[in-house]
C-alpha cells in the first residue's frame, strides 16, 4: 500500500515559535511515538532523507514528510548535541504534543464499554462498542429447599446455585434494581379434615429495620386429602437500596410448608452489570458454616488440638507458641560418658571370668572322663575290692 505523506512541522517558523530562544545551528531527531525507532524522512520529492535534520542558524530546516498514519515525538538539540526541549505525539500536517497540547482518553470506568484507540492519516480514533456479556456478569441466584426461622414465619432459601448471595433471612438484593421472584411453595397436611383454609405467602424486602412488603397471595389450602400441594408465587421486585428478599408464610391450620425451589434473577437492562461498586466486599468468616455465604472458606484446614507429650511443655504467647522439653530427669553427657566407662570396665571383668570359666570347665570334663574309665580289683587274699584309677 502507498505512502500517504504529511508534512511534520511548519517549514516557515519551525522551531522558533517553539523555543523562544532557538537561533543557532542545531540537529533534529526525529522518533516514532509507539517505538522510539528513528522515523523514515522524506523531502519535497518524497526521496529518503538522513537523521538527525540539520537546522541553520535560525532554527529553519527544510521542509519534512513522514508516513501520515503514524505518530511522532522530537528531540531538539544544540550544535554540541545538548538537548534543548521534546516534543511529544506529533501527529502529521498539524502541531506538536508538547506542555500546550490537550490530551485525552476514552475510558470505561465500569467495564460495561469497550474501548478501542487507532491513528489513521494523523486522526485518532475511539472505537466505543458494548462490552461482552455473559452468565458471570448478571445476578442469579438458584435455590433448593428452605430453613424455617425460629420464632418467625420466615423460610430462609438454601443456596444451590448462581451468582447472588443469601443474607441473614433471605437473598441479597443490589440497590436500584429490578428483579423478577419465583417460588414454588409445598403445603403438607399433618392430617386428614374436612375443611379448606388460605395460607397467605408474603414476599418482602429487608433493609435494615425497614420493611417492605412487595406482594401477598392466598392459596387454597384443601385438608380433606392427605396429598400434599404446591402452590407458585411470582412478582417483580424493586428497591432503591441494598435489601434482603424475604418469603413469609402464614396460616391457621395443622400443614407444614417448605420453599421447595426459589429462583429469582435480575431483570435484563442491555448492559451488563458491570463493575463501580457493584459487588461487595466481604471478609472471609473462619466460624461461617453455610457454604453459600460469600464469606465462607473452602478447603479450611481442619484444626487440631496440641496436646504435650511426655516432659514437653507448651507456653501460648499473644501470637507464638513456645515448647520446650524437661530435661531435669535426664542424664547429663559427663554422666553417660562415665557411665560408658563403667561399663567398658565391666566388659573386661566378664571377658575374664568367661576365660576362667572355660578353663575350670576344661578341668571337669577331664576328671570326669577319668572318673568314667575306672575299674574294679578284687584281691583274692584280703577278699577286698580296690578302685583302679
């Protein structure tokens, strides 16, 4: 693709409007603003100029052209290469950056636009389109079951999925917002009566010790069956603060009643939610049991009770543990080192008497040999016997 040229600077007043005071010979480099890599010049006749631009003695130069889809920043210095003053983002065939420019952004502070910057032919572009949007960016909240209050007729829902949180009594509701509730309620009979009642279920918002209530319905309840029955509720929630929804259900008869599923979501605005606040902060709670609350931990270590062993003692400090051992009923090195000698000696005393011992053993095994091989003689004449050893 060609070349479309623009001029860089003013070929007539060039740099001393710029300086003020620039009236000697002088050089010019000249950068692209994206890379600091010296920019390809070109003259009247678009043929290659060098670096650095050489100015007169009046600051002048010849005329200047660059690539007009770029931008540029100057370094003008002094015949003894002194830098004299830059300037920045020069865009071709207008003025210089520099201290007297306006410079400006095009910013989502939110995240709900997209922004994209280009330079084309020396004019900067902003590309504003919505942000992309998916399931992460709204608020939904999916729940399974439900916790009836002690003392109140509130049913607390059980998180089971999504990107909302439950509160102390029901869920948490971002301020100036529309949502739209559904709940499915059950009613079961505790026994069989011939008789029908309305059991009355209340949605409510919670903001601090204000509340509010959105919609209340009356559902036949028929107690001449043991089935159970369920019943819908569904309505459009606003509140211009943060809230808690809440689920009240009240009635005279002997059935008991559950939250069998509640699912509420945000409704759709076309743009997504985005960030500027949007999302609490919450501190993570090491006592917190329920796994749906934000300030749960996953994967918490299990903990385990340090128990002292045998001579070991455990001293707690405000923020350290000390233990240390019970030497006091422990022989010292001087003592094992003469209680070795001890026993060297003793080992020589037995050595000794294992060597006597074989010798007086020798001894018997002889006697006892010549004991075995006497003999008897009779002597005819006395009528006596002799042993002959």
């Amino acid at each position: 693709m060609a070349i479309k040229y623009a001029r860089l600077w003013d070929p007539v007043n060039q740099f001393q409007i710029k300086s003020g005071q620039l009236n000697v010979a002088g050089r010019v480099f000249v950068r692209l603003e994206e890379t600091d890599d010296l920019a390809p010049l070109y003259d009247e006749n678009h043929t290659l100029m060098p670096q650095p631009v050489v100015l007169d003695n009046n600051g002048r130069s010849r005329g200047v052209f660059v690539d007009a889809a770029k931008t540029y920043w100057i370094d003008v210095q002094d015949r003894y290469g002194m830098s004299l003053f830059t300037v920045r983002k020069m865009s071709p065939g207008g003025g210089g950056g520099g201290s007297s420019a306006s410079s400006f952004e095009v910013v989502s502070s939110d995240g709900t636009i997209n922004v994209q910057k280009y330079v084309d032919g020396g004019v900067v572009t902003f590309d504003v389109s919505v942000a992309d949007d998916s399931a992460e960016s709204l608020d939904w909240i999916r729940c399974d079951g439900s916790d009836k209050l002690a003392g109140l007729n509130i049913y607390r829902p059980i998180y089971a999925s999504g990107t909302m949180a439950l509160g102390e009594q029901g869920v948490l509701l971002g301020a100036d917002r529309y949502y739209h509730v559904t709940a499915h309620v059950t009613a079961t009979k505790g026994s069989v009566s011939p008789f029908y009642e309305n059991a009355h279920v209340t949605i409510k918002t919670r903001a601090g010790s204000t509340v509010t209530e959105v919609i209340t319905t009356d559902n036949l309840v028929d107690y001449s069956l043991g089935l159970s029955q369920e019943f819908e509720v569904s309505a459009d929630v606003y509140s211009p603060e943060a809230c808690e929804l809440l689920f009240e259900i009240t009635s005279e008869g002997n059935a008991t009643f559950a939250l069998s599923d509640v699912a509420v979501h945000r409704v759709y605005s076309g743009m997504p939610q985005g960030g500027g606040g949007s999302f609490e902060q919450v501190q993570s709670d090491w006592t917190e049991e329920n796994s749906a609350e934000p300030s749960y931990i996953l994967h918490k270590p299990e903990v385990k009770t340090v128990v002292e062993g045998d001579n070991i003692n455990i001293v707690e400090g405000e923020t350290t543990f000390t233990i240390s051992a019970d030497l006091s009923g422990c022989a010292t090195r001087e003592q094992l080192a003469a209680l070795q000698s001890q026993l060297i000696a003793l080992q020589s005393t037995v050595s000794s008497l294992n060597s006597t011992i074989n010798t007086l053993q020798t001894s018997v095994t002889d006697l006892t040999r010549s004991y075995n091989s006497h003999g008897l003689a009779y002597d005819s004449t006395s009528h006596t016997m002799k042993h002959l050893l």
